[in-house]
C-alpha cells in the first residue's frame, strides 16, 4: 500500500513536472489522519536531530512506517 501510494505521488510529480525541493510540501499536502499525525512526529524528530528532510528521505521514513 505504501509503495503504490509513492509511485502515485512520483507519477503525479512527473506529470506535472514538480521541481524536487517541491515535492515533499506536495505529498505532504496528501497525507491524511494517523499518516498525517505520523509525519508531524517523525519530521520534529528528524528536525531536531539535525537531519536536512528531503523527498527521499521522507520516502525512506514512509517505508519504514507503512
């Protein structure tokens, strides 16, 4: 479920032709409920713990989580 909800975005991301440093904002818009109360944690840890969040980076969390 995870996976096929990234390549969505990734799709979505080349269709529209969206710059990388926009494409976390974007697939951030997206995340609703438990996913969307999941990031607001996992992006105050990472920001804490010095991390620089990235669409990758975000892709590898989502992963690790879902």
């Amino acid at each position: 479920m995870a996976e096929a909800w990234l390549v969505q975005m990734e799709e979505l991301f080349d269709t529209l032709e969206y710059a990388p440093e926009k494409r976390l904002k974007l697939a951030v818009l997206q995340l609703r409920d438990v996913a969307q109360r999941w990031w607001r944690g996992t992006s105050r840890i990472l920001r804490d713990s010095g991390a620089v969040i990235t669409w990758e980076s975000f892709c590898e969390a989502f992963r690790e989580e879902y």
